[in-house]
C-alpha cells in the first residue's frame, strides 16, 4: 500500500513541532465546552501521565475539532510524509536509515528510550531536520485523508487530498508499542475514524 514510490509537490505550510500535548487538549476542552468522554481521562493518565505528554484517546473527529478550534487543521498524508523526512531523500526513517532507542521510544527499552508500554513526554528525542519533534514513535498521528489502499497508483502528482471517500482515516509514525519497520517514514496505517486508542495522537499544521 506504499507504492508505487512517487513523487509529490505540495505547497507551503507550517507544521507543529510536537505532538499536541495533554495540556494542551485540556485546554481546548475548557475553553470550547467540547463534549469529550470525561471516563476517557482516566486511560489518558495511564499513558499520557502529565500534561506535556502527548494527547491519546483522541478519535478523528476529536482531533479536527481541536484544529479548528486552534485556527489549524490536520495535515494530508503527503505533507505529514514531507515533514517527517526532515530534507532527506529515500532514507528508511526521519534521520536516516538506522533505528535505535536513542532515537525513539517503541517497542521495549533502551539508550534514551526509558519508556516500557507508555508514551513519553514530547520532544524527549532528537528533532529531525526541520526540527520536528516524535515524527516516528511515541503516538501515531491522524492524517485527513481517507485510507485508499491503492490511493498512489492514482493520486495527483501536486497536492494529493487522499480519496473522496472511505471508511477509515490514514495514521502515520508508528507508537510506543511500535515494531521498528512501523516507525519507517513510508509506512501507512489506517483507523476508523471515531475510535480512540493509547497509541494515536495528532498534530496541527496551517498554511501561509
């Protein structure tokens, strides 16, 4: 489902550099009145224990609305895939083609990764070379698109929407609960949109 290899041109946007954090989706239901499951806090706290950790439990639907209400939206599967290479060309992950626990928290422990079956607080590895911070591990990440498994034998070569319909919603990065292969920058997974996990979380972007 991550081919053909192929290449897109996209326009200008800015994206986050961390994963949007507990804190701040706390906030955003304070201030929005959001009808967000207060049960689902509780499992928050088991994985994302503190507010600079990155937001779990969050569905498709929970995630766009968090955009909307911060002035920003989330990003198409090509522009996450842009930003998580960080300017390099053809490399496995978002620093190149080697993967150890100093780079990311996935499955098990080791070097920098000091987190067993739980995420870690945001930026707690290195930034890739836009400075982008947890662009593999840690949470996956809601794209907008609509999953289509064989979506890149016809997407349009500028600025690929992803399909005009589906049942699920693409995620990309991998998790904390992650095989390595998952974290690949490549890699393409897909969830239902209103289901909530310990492993996905999103991020924001916004054009000029």
């Amino acid at each position: 489902n991550a081919l053909p290899v192929h290449t897109v041109e996209l326009d200008a946007f800015y994206m986050d550099v961390h994963e949007v954090t507990v804190g701040q989706f706390k906030q955003f239901v304070a201030e929005s009145g959001y009808a967000y499951p207060a049960n689902r806090w509780t499992e928050v706290a088991k994985y994302s224990p503190g507010d600079d950790y990155p937001m779990v439990y969050v569905s498709w639907n929970d995630a766009t609305a968090y955009c909307e209400w911060a002035g920003k939206r989330l990003p198409t599967e090509a522009e996450w895939e842009y930003a998580a290479r960080g300017g390099l060309s053809g490399k496995r992950y978002p620093w190149g083609d080697e993967l150890t626990h100093d780079d990311a928290n996935y499955t098990g422990t080791g070097g920098k990764d000091k987190w067993d079956r739980q995420n870690a607080p945001v930026g707690s590895f290195a930034a890739n070379g836009y400075g982008l911070y947890d662009m593999a591990g840690n949470v996956w990440e809601w794209c907008s698109d609509w999953w289509g498994e064989d979506y890149y034998s016809s997407s349009p070569s500028r600025n690929p929407q992803g399909p005009s319909s589906g049942i699920y919603r693409v995620l990309r990065g991998g998790s904390w609960y992650s095989i390595p292969s998952a974290l690949r920058a490549a890699n393409r997974d897909y969830y239902g949109p209103t289901s909530a996990s310990n492993r996905v979380g999103f991020r924001c972007v916004s054009g000029f």
